[in-house]
C-alpha cells in the first residue's frame, strides 16, 4: 500500500481498522525514510542531516501518536493523518 492509499484509508476506518491502517503506515513511513536516507548518503546530498533530522521528527511523531492509539486513543493520530491529507 502506497502512503498516500494508507493515509487515506487511515482517515476513514473506524477505530479497530484504523489501528491497523495506522501502524502500517507507519512501518511504511520508517521503511521509506531508511530507503531515502540511503540515497541521500549515497549522493552526499548538501542538507542530508536536515533531511535525516526532519525524518527523525516525524517518525518521533508517529511513535508518540502511535503508542496512544495501541491504548484505543485515536484523536491525536487521526489529527496527524488529516493534516497530512
């Protein structure tokens, strides 16, 4: 599933698929940045470390939302997913 389906799936489950939906992207998102980090390496793009620190913050973000949604709170993931849309 591509992010884009994921995110659009995610912000219209109910509460039990979206716990799914969720975590999937997020494992799509670390997979993601681990492919593109590489690739930034490889070229040894000017703003790697920027580049590198903005995905630490996201995934920062998709942790914090995800260990409340594995506790059945939902509201703050399904904030972060539709500002993401």
């Amino acid at each position: 599933m591509g992010v884009s389906s994921s995110v659009y799936h995610a912000g219209t489950a109910d509460n039990e698929r979206f716990a799914v939906v969720f975590a999937e992207l997020f494992k799509h998102t670390q997979a993601h940045f681990e492919r593109e980090e590489t690739l930034v390496e490889q070229i040894q793009h000017s703003s790697r470390s920027e580049h590198v620190e903005d995905h630490r913050r996201i995934l920062g973000d998709l942790h914090r939302c995800n260990e409340r949604v594995l506790t059945g709170r939902h509201a703050m993931a399904r904030a972060w997913v539709a500002d993401w849309e």
